[in-house]
C-alpha cells in the first residue's frame, strides 16, 4: 500500500469516526472541505457569539448520539 494510501485510509476512518461521514462522504469532500470542518470540530472557527438553541436543536438532530463515548446508555 502506498504512503498515500495508507494515510487517506486513515484520514476516512477519522472522518467515519469524529464527523459520521460516510465513505462516499469523505471521498467527494475537497481537502479544503475537510480541513474546515476538522479546525471547526476542533473549536478553532468557533463563532464569536456562540450557538443559539435553534442552531444547537437542528445539529443535535442531525448528528445524534451514537451511545458509548460521552456518556450515554450502552449495551450489555
């Protein structure tokens, strides 16, 4: 496997994992794209004035809680 390959396989699985993305997702994302929405995840794009309650409602409907990290019910 290539170096590129290696590390593409990595970057999807980071955005499988940290942004819900699908492959197909993470594949028609831009780098650009991709990096946004990482630095955003990481707070560095945070606006200035904060969420409102519609914005943090229609994000947490579009992005629900999987379980298991961050508290939650698990299984078993």
């Amino acid at each position: 496997m290539t170096r590129f390959a290696m590390r593409a396989a990595r970057l999807a699985g980071v955005a499988g994992w940290l942004l819900g993305w699908r492959p197909d997702e993470f594949w028609r994302a831009t780098p650009a794209e991709l990096a946004a929405v990482l630095r955003a995840a990481r707070g560095e794009d945070a606006p200035d004035a904060g969420l409102d309650a519609r914005e943090l409602t229609r994000l947490m409907a579009a992005m629900p809680d999987r379980g298991g990290r961050g508290g939650g019910k698990r299984d078993g």
